[in-house]
C-alpha cells in the first residue's frame, strides 16, 4: 500500500486520477482508518497538508469553508449561528478535533450532522477532478434516497459554500441518553416568513436516521404560502414522508424515529409561531 501526503490540490488530483476507486482519501480519518484493512487499497491519500482548512465569509450572507477543516474549529467561530450547535453536538474532542467537513459530509448513517444542517443552507460542493471543477448541490449528492452519497473515484471535495444561519435556522439533535452525542435524529429547518407573516420558503431536513441527511420536500412545498397556526402545524406534521425510509439500529426502531420526527417539528414550528407573535406585538 502507498501512503501520499501531497501538499497541493493538483498532487491530490493527481494521484486520485491515478488509482481512482483503488485509493482512499482520508479527511480526519476517524472512520476511514479503522476500515483500511479490511479495504487494503492500493493508495491511501492523507489530506493534512493540503491548503484546504479555513472558513470564510464570501459574501454579505455567504459562508465557505475547506473541506479539510476540523469540526473543532468551527466551534471556535463567533457567527456561525446553529453551526456551532451542530459542531458542538458531535462526539467529544478527541473527534471533532480530528473529524472534517469533507468526511462529514460523506459520512452516511448514522452521522451527518453538520450536513443536514447544511442541507436547509442551500450548500453547493466545490468538486474537482483532474478534468476540471464542478459545482454540486449538496441535496443532488443526497439525491439517491437509498444509498450512502459517492462521489466519482478521481474527485476531491474542495469546499462547501451556503447561506449564513441566523435566527429562522433551527438545528436539533435527539439522543437517547443524555451525553452520548450519537443522534437517533436530527432535524435542521430554515424558514423564510414575510412581513405579514407567510412562509415564503421552507427547508426542512432530516439527519441520523437514513443514508444521509434528506429534505422532506413534501412538508416543505405544503408550508410554502401557508401562515403558521395549531391546524397547518397538525396538517404539516401528517405531511412528513421521509420517515418511510427511516433506518432502525440499536438505539431506536422506524417507528420510534418516526415519533420523534413529530414531535421535534413540532416544537421547531411553534417557535416558529412565537417568534413571530413577537414581531408583530
Ligand atoms: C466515536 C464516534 C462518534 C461520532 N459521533 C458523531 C456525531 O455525534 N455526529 C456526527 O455527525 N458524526 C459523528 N461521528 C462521525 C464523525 O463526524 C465522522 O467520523 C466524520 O465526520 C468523518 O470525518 P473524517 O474527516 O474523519 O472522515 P474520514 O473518515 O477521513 O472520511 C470519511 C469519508 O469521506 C471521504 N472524504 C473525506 N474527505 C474528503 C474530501 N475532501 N473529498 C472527498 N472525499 C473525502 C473519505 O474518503 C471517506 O469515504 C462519530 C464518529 C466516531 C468514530
């Protein structure tokens, strides 16, 4: 097996393009390392040394961050908003200061908890391969709803841009006992509520219960237009169809998971609502 610890992008690209699907990039490593083994792959590619760790603000209300930054330091930023929460909720330091945005992002079940967040963000991927850059929205990689996310064999996720959370982002994690980080769910909405008080756009996520966070464009096109009331949460809550594909594991079943889908919407919305009884008093 070959180790590479390549000091650029192009070097990375390069030896991806040349071992494709025979190689393994490891981000932080916390989940690829204890499989490589089993894997035994021709090429191991570390991405320690490449310039890819920073987080910056890109416009007015636009963040970007290099996939290659640690979980920990974007516990570290002031205006991260519901980002810092979620970062804060993975794991114990000796994860998060390991763990990155890149292997967050390609996690799958049950992690993921940054990327659901980044989900209801609108985040867009900066991919490249030898062949070129791509723009990737983060929802087309979590597009296939039974399947772990992949990216081609020759490509390196080189950054993830998305909307600045502020204060009509929620994220919540549920965990079965209080402490250990793991989530049985998460739930991470972002909606945008006009003057008079109409949702003139939802994102509604969920993470830790399938392959990778998804959105429940279902609940999402039914909110749109509505104004919030004890009926549209009732009737939104009924409208939540991505628990048909909820996982169960150890710590909790389908239908467990499916409960709580329900219950934490519905907490989020009627924050919601009295966010909103507090603009208009
Ligand atoms: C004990 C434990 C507890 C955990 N608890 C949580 C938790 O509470 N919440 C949570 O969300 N997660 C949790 N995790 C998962 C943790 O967040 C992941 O291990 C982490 O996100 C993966 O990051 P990594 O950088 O170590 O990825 P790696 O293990 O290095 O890689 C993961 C995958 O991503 C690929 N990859 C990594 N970077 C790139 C890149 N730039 N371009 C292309 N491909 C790339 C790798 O090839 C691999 O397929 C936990 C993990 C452990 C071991």
């Amino acid at each position: 097996m070959n180790i590479f610890i390549p000091k650029s992008v192009q070097e990375t690209l390069e030896i991806l393009n040349k071992y494709c699907s025979e190689c393994i990039i490891l981000g932080g490593g916390t989940l690829t390392v204890p499989m490589i083994s089993e894997l035994n792959p021709r090429a191991v590619i570390l991405l320690d040394k490449i310039p890819l760790s920073y987080i910056k603000q890109i416009e007015s209300k636009k963040i970007e961050i290099g996939s290659t930054t640690k979980i920990s330091s974007i516990m570290g930023h002031d205006n991260l908003g519901a980002l810092n929460i979620a970062a804060k909720s993975i794991s114990g330091w000796a994860i998060r200061n390991m763990a990155t945005v890149g292997g967050n992002i390609l996690a799958g079940f049950p992690w993921g908890d940054l990327a659901t967040l980044l989900t209801v963000l609108d985040a867009e991927l900066l991919v490249e391969s030898v062949n070129g850059e791509r723009v990737l929205d983060l929802g087309k990689l979590y597009g296939d709803e039974e399947k772990r996310p992949k990216l081609q064999s020759n490509e390196l996720i080189k950054s993830v841009s998305f909307l600045s959370p502020d204060s009509n982002t929620y994220f919540i994690k549920v965990e079965r006992f209080k402490g250990t980080k793991r989530g049985i769910l998460t739930i991470a909405t972002r909606l945008i509520i006009d003057k008079e008080g109409y949702i003139t756009a939802a994102r509604i996520a969920f993470g830790s219960a399938f392959y990778h966070p998804l959105r429940d464009k279902i609940v999402e096109e039914f909110l749109k237009g509505k104004m919030l009331s004890a009926d549209i949460i009732e009737k939104a809550l009924e409208k939540i169809s991505v628990s048909r594909l909820f996982l169960k594991d150890s710590l909790a079943s389908e239908q467990y998971r499916s409960k709580l889908a329900k219950i934490y919407l519905r907490r989020i919305l009627e924050s919601y609502m009295i966010q909103i009884s507090r603009r208009v008093t």
